[in-house]
C-alpha cells in the first residue's frame, strides 16, 4: 500500500513538473560537487618531464587563450612610464590611475586602437587597482548619449555607467578584487573589478558641427578619475583642451603591436597573478604553470614554446583581424557577436574580437555588425561603388545613435578629401529617398552633388571594410529580428 502511494506521488509530481511551463530541468546549470577539490588533485606536478610536443601543445593554447590578457597588460606597462598628463601626436597619454578626454572626433591617424568611431568624443583611463582604488566623476549630461566603459585584463566589463542605466551625476569608486577598505562619503556607488588592471573608456556623442562640439567641451569638463586620495567630495572640473600636446612620432599604417611572442613566456605568470582564474579554469591555470617551470628549468624548452607562440601569432591569430573569420553569420554576409565585454570563457570570441577590435562595449551598450564582403560574397574594394540602402523606417533601431563607419585594410579611417568616416545620426544632413528609404552611397569618387550627403568615400582599389555600431540598440538588434541591409555593388 506504501509502496503504491509512493509511485502515486511521483506520477503526480512528474505530471506537474512536465506540465508547468516554467519548468526549466534541462537548462538547469549543474554546481560543482562540493568536495571536487578534495577528491581532484590540484593539478599537474611541475617536476613531471615535459615532451617538447606537449610542451608546444599547451604553450600554443595558452597564447590563443592570454593574447587579449597580455595585450591589455602591455597597454599598462605603456602608461606606467607616463608621468605627465599630455597628448602625444594623435595620442592621449595619462599616467595610471588618471583619465584624460579628447576635444573633437579622434585623430583619424591614431593608431593605437583599431576601429575608432568618430561618433563620440573619447577618452580614456588606464588603471592600476593594486595601487590605489580610483574615483570616477560623472557631470550631468542632460539629455545626450553617453556611456563609460570599463574592462578588466580580460577586456571584460564591469559596473554600470552610462544613459541606458540612469545613472545619476556623482562620484563613483572602482575598486580591485582584494580591496577592503572603507568607502567614503558621498561615493554614489562601488564597481569592483575582477583583476587590477584594466581601462575606462567614457564616450559622449556628437553631432558633426562645431555648434554641438562646443556643447561637448563644456559637458566633458567634469569627467574625470584619480586615485581615493585625492577625493575630496567635491566635482573637479578641467579644460582638457588646455592639456599639454607634444607631437609624436610617425606612426605605421597598422595597429600599434602590444603582443610580442618573444617575450610571452615571460610575462604570463605575472597576468596570470592579475587575472585569477574563472570558475573551471583552474586546471588550466595549473597546467600552464607547469609547463612554465618545466621551460624554466630547460632553456630548449623555452625556445620551442617560443616558437610555438610565434606560430600561433601568425597560423591562429592573425587570421582572426579579418571579420569575416569569426562570428555569428547574419544575412547578406554581415557578421556579429552577443557577448562583447562579456566573453567569460568564451576564449575565440575574446582573441577574436580583442586582434580586430578592442575594446568593444556590452551588448545592451552597443551592437556591433561587420561586413568585409558584398551581397554576392566578393571582398569589399575601392575599384567598385557600392550601395546601402535601409528601407522606410529600418535604419538601425535605437535609444542612443547609429553609424556605418568605413575602415581600410588596417581597420583604420581611409583619408578622403572630406574627412569623413562615417554616416549616420550624427550627421543632419542625411537625404531619404522619394519612397523614404535611405541609401548611402560608399564609393570611391562622388555619387553627384546631390548625393554627396550621404556618400561615405571608400580607398581607391584597395580592400576595405563596413561597421555598423548601434549604441543604446532597442530589442529589436538584441533579438536578433533586425540586421543590417545588403551592400549591393553597383555598375
């Protein structure tokens, strides 16, 4: 009798369970056993001998999987010999723990970062939470766009400051993964990052006039960050266009190299020691090391796994700069991703965008869309015209801005007569069809006078590449029910 009334309550609770439409068993996350690490060794033991293929083996991996790390590690070891607030040629140059703004539209010759937009005025700050634990300023900005971010080593975000979260004007305080300390006063709130070093990267947007680049400065006058000590409770205010500007060197056509396979081996025990691991990443972590010490012990050791790393730089790395290698695959050979700032684990997809774009903002931030080819699959290149047309009321949909920005082989500006790089919000002027649809024109030579307010010049039979950002994108990018039109070539 038991034994039936138990299978009964069973058969009920199944019934129910199977019934409910918010029963979720399958996508449940399974933990990790309580006592994994008890019943795991805690990973390889460094005084195993290493074959030298396994060694090339892991250090292979290893320099796919810390590449986007390293990069950001070397950018740090940049600014720490900084020491005076400056721009430098093209360049803004702040010591660790301070931030500096631009005036206008980034330079279109800097080459420290690849594809920049020339729909915000930038800024950023490079911090060092090991040192001290930074203040950041947030001035009211009104009604205009704009959003700050901010990454670890990983180029993960972290926090929330920006128009899509209401943030109110204050004073904010990034701290690192260890800091205890005691939060003062009048600090709105605390954002704590999972490594020490990482960057803020405030973007305010503007419209394509000088009336509008005057409203900036004034806005942009009260961001800032310095180090706690220096936090008074009081909105400090700078004229950034009143900074120091040297000029600098001439730079390459590419971007500036932060990532030296040469020097790998040596510097990722120390991101490493930055960047602890992940849930799950611990034995990588154990594994890495001990193929660390392994080639500590070996010089040969060593210079095999430099070699490896070398060839990955150039067999599995490289070929992530092109955006047609990586990503989720839209229609008429746009491409994109979901999880930009938020790779977690997602090891490809951080490399990825870290060799092609660095620094790209959360999804609910801005949406991100690549094109390296036409509607018919064939490179994108300045010997053809092509066109973009959004039908009637489908141009990108946002709360924030839109652009179609257009960027050479190096994924820098293309220099054109009109200084102009990108089309979209910023840009008034922008002439809709008869039918209300709206085609840009992205060509070499002018489209006609007529058309000239929506032509986007592209480099003379050279290859070249289309972006489509959407700050602020409504549910209808995130969904994935919008994406961005064909680029059709024309006669």
């Amino acid at each position: 009798m038991q034994q039936h009334l138990f299978m009964a309550a069973c058969s009920s609770v199944m019934v129910a369970l199977l019934a409910s439409p918010t029963t979720t068993l399958a996508q449940a996350p399974i933990g990790a056993s309580p006592s994994w690490r008890r019943a795991l060794p805690a990973g390889p033991d460094a005084r195993v001998k290493l074959t030298e293929e396994y060694a090339k083996l892991v250090g292979k991996d290893a320099y796919f999987w810390a590449w986007p790390l390293v990069n950001m590690y070397n950018r740090r070891l940049h600014f720490a010999t900084v020491k005076e607030m400056s721009y430098v040629g093209p360049l803004m140059e702040p010591p660790l723990n301070r931030l500096i703004m631009l005036t206008d539209y980034v330079d279109p010759t800097e080459r420290a970062i690849a594809c920049p937009n020339q729909d915000v005025v930038y800024g950023i700050g490079p911090f060092a939470l090991d040192l001290s634990p930074v203040v950041v300023q947030v001035p009211d900005f009104g009604d205009r766009f704009w959003v700050y971010q901010m990454v670890d080593l990983r180029t993960d975000g972290f926090g929330q400051l920006g128009k899509m979260y209401g943030t109110t004007p204050g004073f904010y305080l990034l701290v690192g993964p260890d800091w205890k300390g005691e939060v003062p006063a009048g600090i709105t709130a605390v954002f704590r990052s999972k490594t020490n070093t990482g960057f803020i990267g405030p973007r305010v947007f503007q419209e394509d006039s000088p009336q509008d680049n005057k409203a900036v400065r004034a806005l942009i006058a009260g961001i800032d960050m310095y180090p706690l000590a220096s936090y008074d409770g009081k909105m400090k205010r700078r004229d950034w266009s009143k900074a120091p500007s040297i000029p600098g060197a001439a730079g390459s056509d590419a971007e500036t190299k932060w990532v030296f396979p040469e020097k790998f081996l040596e510097q990722l025990p120390l991101v490493m020691d930055d960047a602890p691991p992940l849930p799950g990443e611990e034995a990588r972590y154990a594994r890495i090391r001990a193929v660390i010490a392994a080639a500590e012990r070996d010089p040969a050791l060593k210079t095999v796994i430099a070699d490896e790393a070398a060839r990955a730089d150039k067999e599995v790395v490289a070929p992530l700069f092109e955006f047609r290698n990586f990503g989720i695959p839209l229609p008429h050979h746009w491409s994109t991703q979901n999880n930009g700032a938020q790779f977690g684990t997602d090891y490809q997809m951080r490399t990825a965008v870290a060799k092609s774009n660095i620094l790209v903002n959360k999804p609910n931030e801005t949406k991100y869309f690549y094109q390296d080819m036409d509607s018919a699959g064939a490179r994108l290149n300045g010997a053809n015209r092509y066109t973009v047309t959004f039908a009637k009321g489908a141009v990108p949909p946002v709360r924030g801005f839109w652009s179609l920005t257009l960027y050479n082989e190096h994924h820098f500006f293309a220099s054109n007569a009109l200084k102009r790089y990108s089309l979209g919000t910023k840009n008034r002027g922008l002439k809709p069809n008869a039918d209300g649809s709206l085609t840009l024109y992205v060509q070499p030579d002018s489209p006609g006078k007529a058309k000239e307010s929506n032509w986007l010049p592209s480099p003379a039979n050279a290859d070249f590449s289309l972006y489509v950002r959407a700050y602020w994108p409504d549910e209808a990018i995130t969904s994935g029910a919008w994406t961005p039109p064909a680029v059709a070539k024309g006669p």
